[in-house]
C-alpha cells in the first residue's frame, strides 16, 4: 500500500523475489493517486488500485501486505480490509496498537 519512493522500492523487491523463485507474487500496488499507482504497476508488471477495497476485492487470496505510507496513515493500512491478513511495514507497530 503506497506507491511512493518506498513502496515502489518494496514492489521492485517483491518483483525480483518472484523472478528469483521465492513463494511471492506481486499482484497489484494500491494508492489513492492512480497515475502513481498505474506507473508503478506498469513497471513492476502487476495491477494498479486506488483502494484497499478494490485490490481485497479483485485479489481474495492476497495474504499479505507491504504498508509504505506516511506514518500517521500506518494504523488505517495496518488494518487492511479487517480480514486478518499480514501486513509488514517500516515502523513499529506497537506504539499504533498501544504496545508503547
């Protein structure tokens, strides 16, 4: 989630992960600026969404999320779609889910 500096990095690292053979797959990046999105996708040869919600919808079997948005949008993202999928991002997340 974010189509950034840092989630374009996270989804070159994905893409290269699934080139090299690990278990991965990169299915899509999500950000509410389209034109970012469909440009990071468009290199990293997945699908562009402007939500959350589009990509859980299109993509049931995601299981896993990078989160590279701005900090204070970290606990929304954190939640995904309330599915209970994994989510890994750059911070620590205790200090969003009250562990300090």
């Amino acid at each position: 989630m974010g189509a950034g500096a840092f989630g374009r990095n996270h989804a070159r690292i994905y893409h290269q992960l699934a080139q090299q053979g690990e278990a991965v797959r990169l299915v899509g990046v999500v950000d509410p600026d389209v034109a970012r999105a469909d440009s990071v996708a468009a290199e990293f040869g997945c699908r562009a969404f402007g939500s959350v919600e589009q990509l859980a919808t299109t993509h049931s079997e995601v299981q896993a999320a990078s989160v590279a948005v701005p900090t204070m949008s970290h606990l929304g993202a954190a939640g995904f779609d309330g599915s209970g999928r994994r989510c890994a991002g750059g911070k620590a997340a205790g200090r969003f889910f009250g562990g300090g």
